[in-house]
C-alpha cells in the first residue's frame, strides 16, 4: 500500500464526510493505493456513527474509537500502529488541512529520502487570535532551539509525512505530538524536511486547541523530552553527579566547622557546641541532599522509564 492517512479527531461529525470525499479525489487522480483510519478520541457527538457509516460504503475507511478521550498523541499512536502504507500522512479533521498537498508530500519521502516532512502553515494569521499566534511562534522558537532542528518553523503542524519505520519505531504518548520531529531526530531518523502547505479557514466547529495554557504545557513537555533524550537512559550521570558534588561540600564545610572547634580548643579558647553553628546544620543539610540525588540517580539507573502501561489504552471498537 502506498500511503496510510491518520486523522485524530474529537467532535468532528460535520467534517468527517467532506474530508473522506477530498482525500478520495486526490487519491484517485494520482493512482495511490492507501487507506484512512480515522482515530476518535472518545467524541461525545455523531462523528462515530460518521466513520460507521463511511467504512460501510468504502473499503478503504477504518476506524479507531477510545471510550473517553485520552489526547492527540494516544490517537496517532494508535494510528500509528495500525497503518500499513509506505508513507504515512497525518492531517487535522478539521478540514484545516489540505489533502492537494499529499502528492507533493508522498513524493518528498520516496524520492527525496526524507524520513519526516512537516508541514508549514504560511497564512495561519487569518481569523488566529492572539492567544493561539503568539504562544505559537514562542513554542516553535523554544522547540528549535532545544531539539537543535533549526530548519523547521512549525513544529505543530498537524500535516506531516512519515515514513512507515519510522511511526513504528517512535513513542507518542502525553502530548508529545508536538514534538514528533524531535522524537524522530532521538530514534535516528534525522532526515526531517519541511514544506510549506495551504491554511484552510475552519468551516465548523471551534479549535479543541486555544490559549495560553497550551503553550505552558508544551514548555512543560519539551523539557521533559530534553531530559529523557539526554538522561533518560543514564540518570546516574546527572543525579550521581550532583549528588556527589553535593555530598563532597556538604562534607567539606562539616569538616572546616570541625577544624575551627579543634584549632580553638588547642589555642585554650572555649568555642562552644559545634552545633550552635549555623554552618553545621547547612553541611548537614547538604549531605543528606547530595545522598538523595546519588540514590535517586542509582533507583532511576534501575527503573526503566518506559511504563508498560504507559500505551494500554481502551479501545472499544475497530473497523
């Protein structure tokens, strides 16, 4: 099969028939063998009954429900996990996504040797409030800076094109969808491209996906990838580390409050307690940390970090 076409989605019923429709069209104009596997995100309108009813009709419709909703990144792991397609296409529901650019895209990652191209939206400024453009372009220049993907301007971009190995061999879970050039780039597929696609104006529905908070916890979820993609298959090199730079101080300054007892002593003078220092309880203190953080690194070096309940989700129908 050529091309697999995933689309997440979360209340979406007047979109579903119209968006199959327009991928059909391309699809058959350009000779593409694929499938589409809608993933419904635990929808609480028609959109369920929307898939039913397409798959019915077209052999080439599958579909994926989730009793509840659990996120975009359950969805395309899911998604993921079922396409079967050379390349594998992921697009917004939401009609926002323009399926003309599959060909162009589909051509990048056969002939071009891209392991991933994201999509960048050129005209997102039309009807985009503040509170989705400048979270947006703060996220995207925080994102190339710490993935060190310089070449890409949005990393969010619900339209990219995948390589089949690679949506196997990648983790998306929590709201990592943000970040799936960098997933990519960790898992060594580090031929990411970009191509600049056509913003469609919604036609129903509002954005599941507004406001500031979005941003914070995008912040939130790019440290963590940065911190599991450095440390987070040897977490004894950093908390071992501090934790024994810590230690030593801690030591350090306990042993300099001993010496300054033991040279008063010798020189007759009555220094007092050495626990009426203040300096003695901040060594203290410093120890215990240090030995926190070295035991911290030593439990972590021996957990593994990847949760085998971490994916099991319930899925409560396929078509």
């Amino acid at each position: 099969m050529d091309i697999s076409v995933v689309i997440p989605l979360y209340n979406e019923e007047e979109s579903l028939a119209e968006l199959h429709a327009w991928i059909k069209r391309v699809m058959d104009e350009h000779g593409f063998s694929y499938e589409v596997i809608f993933c419904n995100d635990g929808s609480t309108d028609h959109s369920w009954q929307v898939i039913e009813q397409l798959a019915a009709q077209y052999p080439e419709v599958h579909g994926i429900k989730f009793r509840r909703n659990y996120g975009k990144s359950p969805a395309l792991y899911q998604g993921f996990q079922r396409a079967v397609g050379d390349v594998v296409i992921t697009m917004d529901a939401d009609l926002q996504d323009s399926p003309d650019e599959i060909p162009e895209l589909y051509r990048m990652i056969t002939e071009d040797g891209y392991d991933l191209v994201s999509g960048y939206k050129m005209n997102r400024r039309k009807g985009d409030p503040l509170s989705k453009t400048i979270p947006t372009k703060l996220f995207n220049a925080t994102a190339r800076r710490v993935s060190g993907i310089h070449n890409l301007h949005d990393f969010n971009c619900g339209l990219k094109a995948y390589r089949q190995d690679l949506t196997k061999a990648i983790e998306v879970y929590g709201e990592m969808h943000r970040y799936m050039p960098y997933l990519a780039k960790n898992a060594g597929f580090t031929r990411i491209g970009e191509k600049r696609v056509h913003h469609q104006a919604r036609q129903h529905g509002v954005s599941k996906f507004m406001g500031w908070n979005r941003f914070v916890n995008g912040y939130l979820d790019l440290m963590s990838l940065w911190f599991i993609s450095t440390f987070g298959l040897k977490p004894m090199h950093v908390f071992g580390f501090l934790g024994s730079i810590m230690f030593f101080l801690g030591f350090v300054a306990a042993a300099i409050v001993g010496a300054y007892k033991l040279i008063a002593m010798s020189n007759g003078n009555n220094p007092g307690l050495v626990t009426d220092s203040p300096y003695f309880y901040i060594s203290l203190a410093t120890m215990l940390i240090g030995t926190q953080l070295f035991v911290a690194g030593f439990l972590g070096d021996m957990i593994s970090r990847n949760s085998p309940e971490r994916n099991n989700y319930q899925v409560e129908k396929t078509i």
